[in-house]
C-alpha cells in the first residue's frame, strides 16, 4: 500500500481549522476529518445522560455505551453518527462546544478515539484538523499547520457565524467562550494545545478565506511532491 498524504491542522477554537480544511480537502481530493465533531460527540453523549465533563468517574462508566462513527454524505460533508443516530447538527453549539473541551482532557476519552483517528489517516490521503493533531495523533503527519489568530478576531467569526444561522450572539460573551476555551485546551493534562516544533504558523487575522487556503497551498506543495 502506498504511503498516504497526511496534514494535521491544528489551532485555537475559532480560528477557521473546519473551513479552511474542508476546503482544502475539497480542492486536492483529500479526506477530511473534523476531529472537534468527534469530541462533541462524546460530550452530547454524556450531556444527554446528565453527566459532567468533569466528572471522571461518570464519563469512565459509561464511555462504553458509546459507540462514534463518521459518515460522508455525496458533497462530502462529515457527518457524526452517535449510537446509530445522526447527530451533526445537535453538537453545534457553544454549550457542547465548551464541555467537549472538557471532555477531551481526560484520557480514557482520547484513547478510546485515537485509534479511529489513525486508522482514517493510514487509508486515505487526509487533512485533520484538531487541538493535538500534529502533536499527538499524528506526529509524523506530511504536513503540519498551526492555524491562529487574535481571539477579538475569532470571536467576532463566531458571532457571524451564529447570526448567520439564525442564533443569538453577544460579541462580549462568544470572546469570554473563546478566552476560557483556549485557557481549558491550553492548560489540561493530557495532549494540550501547542504548537508542534516542525508546524507551520498560519495567522489569519488579516486574511480572507481564499487567502488563507492559497497560503496552505504552497506550504503543501513545498513538502509533497506531486
């Protein structure tokens, strides 16, 4: 079997990874894997049971009842399946957002997810994006992007983001969401937020969208050869 393309884009909520990688993945023909579904998976999982993200105890009980899968409709859009059941929108809000970085601190959460992550990325040419991609799951990743910018910026998306959709949003209240998730995913135990020694550093507080990409581009087409 040939050697698979892999790029691991890691960053900060907000800063763009989902789009830009989706994107990406749809311009080269490229599988790609939104890693962050994945962890509010397990947190809506437990949400619904009534249970804590932080309480260990809990999430270790009933971690097994839980099985995750992902799916791919005919555009290409990811789609998380929970116990059988299609989930995808019911992970996107803040409240699941912030307990899936809870979630995703403990370890016999990631455990139980890394295998999943790395048997994708052995069969098909992938672009995961993530917190601990290019550190964690996939540390000899191809390719490694670090995808950043100021949390003014990434909260001011977000609340774009909600409107768009219809939510509310309060500009202060999406920047203190974004602020206290860096802190969470920046400070837990296991796997933090980091960027990797041999990532690329993307900031993308002045760019647009096809900027962003076009950049990514070239750093890929300097390490993978056509």
């Amino acid at each position: 079997m040939a050697k698979t393309v892999t790029i691991a884009i890691d960053g900060p909520a907000g800063a763009g990874k989902s789009t830009i990688a989706r994107k990406l993945a749809a311009e080269l023909g490229y599988y790609y894997v939104d890693t962050g579904a994945i962890y509010r998976t397990v947190a809506y999982f437990l949400d619904l049971l009534g249970i804590s993200p932080k309480d260990l105890d809990g999430v270790s009980r009933y971690i097994d009842e839980l099985t995750v899968e992902i799916e791919y409709d005919e555009a290409g859009k990811q789609h998380m399946i929970m116990n059988g059941m299609d989930v995808t929108d019911e992970i996107r809000t803040p409240d699941i957002s912030q307990k899936a970085s809870l979630v995703s601190a403990h370890a016999v959460v990631r455990d139980m997810l890394l295998d999943m992550q790395r048997d994708v990325a052995k069969k098909h040419n992938v672009i995961m994006d993530g917190r601990d991609i290019g550190t964690v799951v996939l540390p000899r990743a191809t390719v490694k992007i670090f995808l950043t910018a100021s949390a003014e910026v990434r909260a001011q998306r977000r609340c774009d983001e909600m409107l768009a959709k219809g939510q509310k949003a309060n500009l202060q209240q999406v920047l203190k969401d974004i602020q206290q998730r860096d802190h969470q995913d920046m400070t837990r135990a296991v796997a933090p937020l980091k960027q990797a020694k041999d990532a690329v550093k993307v900031d993308t507080s002045d760019l647009d969208i096809d900027g962003v990409v076009a950049a990514i581009k070239t750093i890929i087409a300097g390490k993978v050869k056509a």
